[in-house]
C-alpha cells in the first residue's frame, strides 16, 4: 500500500524494557521488615491442565521468598511448608503453622490461566502458638500479596512452552469504526476503565472508542469526537497525511502532519478532552514509544534519526522510513530483546533483531509488531505495496532466528485500503494484538477495523 498514513501505537512509552512478569510476581515477594521469628510458607496452586507446571513456578516463587526472608537475621525458616488439599477455608494453613510453632504464615494462591497468572493471599501473624492455638489461634492479618500479571514469553516458557502461530491458529475479527479518514490510533488505558480504550486521530476529528465489542460486528461503546478545526494548522502539510500516536502517563501524545502541533488526548468524566502540547518532543518532532522522530520537510516520510526522552540520540532507525515499529520482545529466560521494524518510502521493510537484521521488499506503508505466540519471536502485520483504491492484503510474517522472514497468515482481497495498523492488548486480557484500519472505498462507508490474534 502506497503511504497515505503512518501510525504507531503502543500501550506505554518503552525507552527502557519493562520488568518481566516473573519479576512483577518476585517483587510482591519482597518481606516486610516486621518479620521476625518463625516463618512458614505455602502456597496453593488451581492451574487445570498445567497443574505439574505450575506447582514448578510455586516452587520457584516459595523459594524466592524464602531466600528474601533468610536475609533478616531474626527470621528463622528451615522449608516451604507444602500445601494441603484440605486447607480450603481461609486461615487453615495459618491455624496449622501456628499449632506448630511458627510466628508468621504466608498463606499464599496461585491461579494460572491462558492470558494470566494471578498471586494472591495474607501474611498472618500469631498471637498464640503451640496447642493453645488449636482453640484459638488468633491470628492477625499483617499484609496482603495480590498481583496479577500477564502471561509472558518467560512464564510462557516455564509453564508450558509457546504454541508456534500458525496460518490454523490466527484467529481474525472485524469490527465497523465511528467514522473514516484516521490517521494515527493508539491503544491503551486513558479513561480509568477496565478495559482499554482506542484512540483514533483523524485529520480534523479525535475520537476515542471503548473496547467493548459486540457480537454483531459493531463497536458499541465510543465517545462524542473532539473536532481539531480550532487548533493551529501547519502552514505546508504534504500532499499525504502522516502521523503518530502513543500512550504516555494514560493518555495520548499524537501527531499529523496537517497540524502545527502535538495534542494530548484524555478520558475524564467519560468526555474527551484534547488539548495542544509541544511536550514531550517539541514543537517539530513527532512521539513515538522509544522517542521522538522528524519528518522530511515537506515529504510524506521520516528521517532514521531517533532522540530518547532523555534528549539524546539513540541508534538511527535502519533507514528513513514512511512507517515504524518499535517493542521490547521478551524472551524465554527472562531477558528483553530491543526490536524495530521500518517501511521505507521504496516499501522495503528491515527489521532488526538486536544487533541482526532482516528485510522484505515490496511491502505497505501499514505496519504493526509483537510477539503473538510469547515464544520469543516476533511477528509483523503489513499490508500490500498497492495503489491507492487498487484494493490491498494484510498480511502477518514471523522474523526467524535465522534472519529470514516467512508469511504466517494473509487475507482475502481487501476492496478498502489499510493505512496504519498497530499493536496494542484491546480487549485487556495481558496481550497484545495486531490491529489494522481499513479505509473504503465508498465515501458513505465507515472504515474497518481488524484485530489479529
């Protein structure tokens, strides 16, 4: 697809690798200083079909906070007590640990679903020990653990290996936008919801959609548009509308080429607010995840120069680019993997890997990236190198360790054309998916979105 519109959009500015889930779940572990004396710990598991493995990351968790708890030098703790089958009401393994003479019970449980794995439980402090406390323990709740985090390549990993995508496992749904001619999107949570929000910038309108889907192929929560008329336009736009959005400190930092300024887009009180900003990248430069981008004077692409949030030159993209995509790719034992991909003005897309790259020619102007399968790997979703109204393709490709790039999954023939695509978790179940607008043809027509799981 020849460039009509460039898009970024992320759920969070990534200049540095966030922590991976294990570490999320590590972290909760950390012990109080208040704990002294005598210390048990166990921790339930309910996994289903995974249960060995997870009884494997329960360990692994038991044994971290054991390790953190043997640093207090007043704390004595010689095993993890193991769980039992019959502690299902709350307080039996406090009440067990009590009758045999410990100070403190971390009662803890460990649920792991497909999406998720979810850590919680109390922290209970005796106030009797020994048989009296068959009768009457009297324990006191002193802390609570409770952390939910996202399935990850590494926990992934550890708990069943990746299930490699496949052209049989993508599952693909189509959903009517509000309107049509968007720019940018970005997804993320910007209103308190608890689900995300999609944020669609078009050329003269902003307009934010709930990510409540409904069966019938129809978006059914979105909110009044705020019209950009009033705001100062840019004295010589290119012939084609480009632009980036992203999610910072839950709301959006966007850009277009047909404006003088950046806006910052926000949900309060279930209203839209947009308001003109030269932060965080000044009055010439456009937001991206990992920074700030410029564009060539008056063309429809970027230059390869990339400045951080801190103001300093990072490592230039591969090329200049009509459109980018930038993550950190979590990897099987725990590490994050930098990772960008461009389509240059020629449509030739480079993704580099690291320090490796790997290219495609003949590729479109939309472009998105994540790991769909958590295996370490990631997968792209571009479209046809077509002209514009000449109908287009969506297509999802996987970057092999060996630098070459293989088509997972194509479409049938689109009669719209895809301009911008993006990667973000729209329906807040901790992962990602690829998203791709499709612009039609017919002017009395909305546009279409496409989510790519």
């Amino acid at each position: 697809m020849i460039l009509l519109a460039v898009l970024v959009g992320v759920a969070a500015a990534q200049d540095a690798p966030p922590p991976s889930s294990l570490a999320l779940l590590f972290e909760q572990l950390r012990p109080p200083e208040t704990v002294c004396g005598e210390v048990a710990v166990t921790i339930r598991t309910e996994c289903g079909s995974a249960s060995t493995a997870c009884d494997v990351l329960a360990a692994r968790l038991g044994a971290h906070l054991a390790n953190g708890l043997r640093q207090q030098s007043c704390v004595r703790l010689s095993d993890v007590v193991p769980s039992r089958s019959s502690w299902h009401d709350i307080g039996a393994a406090a009440r067990w640990a009590t009758v045999h003479g410990y100070d403190w019970t971390y009662d803890l449980r460990l649920e792991i679903s497909e999406r998720a794995a979810v850590l919680a439980g109390p922290l209970y402090q005796a106030q009797r020990r020994g048989w009296a406390a068959a009768f009457d323990p009297g324990i006191l709740e002193r802390r609570r653990v409770s952390v939910r985090v996202p399935i990850d390549a590494e926990l992934q990993h550890l708990l069943a290996g990746p299930s490699i995508v496949t052209n049989e496992s993508i599952q693909v749904d189509r959903f009517s936008l509000p309107s049509r001619g968007y720019v940018a999107l970005a997804v993320g949570d910007v209103g308190g919801t608890p689900l995300p929000e999609l944020v669609l910038i078009g050329g003269n309108h902003v307009q934010a959609v709930y990510a409540h889907f409904h069966p019938s192929a129809s978006i059914t929560a979105t909110l009044d548009p705020v019209s950009l008329s009033s705001l100062p336009r840019s004295s010589a736009p290119p012939t084609r509308a480009i632009g980036t959005a992203v999610v910072l400190e839950r709301s959006v930092t966007a850009r277009t080429s047909e404006l003088a300024t950046s806006v910052r887009v926000h949900i309060e009180d279930d209203t839209l607010h947009v308001t003109s900003t030269n932060e965080p990248c000044g009055v010439d430069r456009y937001a991206m995840a990992d920074g700030c981008i410029a564009p060539v004077v008056g063309r429809d692409s970027f230059t390869p120069a990339v400045v951080g949030w801190d103001g300093q030159p990072r490592s230039p993209a591969p090329s200049g680019f009509y459109s980018r995509a930038f993550a950190w790719i979590r990897q099987p034992d725990g590490s994050a993997q930098r990772t960008e991909a461009v389509v240059s003005p020629r449509g030739r897309l480079v993704v580099r890997v690291g320090d490796r790259d790997a290219g495609l020619t003949d590729v479109g102007a939309a472009l998105a990236m994540t790991d769909l399968d958590l295996d370490g790997t990631v997968e792209l979703l571009v479209s046809d190198n077509a002209l514009v109204g000449a109908g287009d393709h969506l297509r999802v490709l996987r970057v092999r360790p060996n630098n070459t790039i293989v088509e997972v999954w194509t479409s049938d023939a689109l009669t719209g054309s895809v301009f911008l695509a993006a990667a973000g978790d729209i329906d807040g179940d901790g992962r990602q998916e690829l998203l791709a607008v499709e612009e039609p043809t017919d002017p009395d027509e909305p546009a279409t979105l496409w989510v790519i799981r």
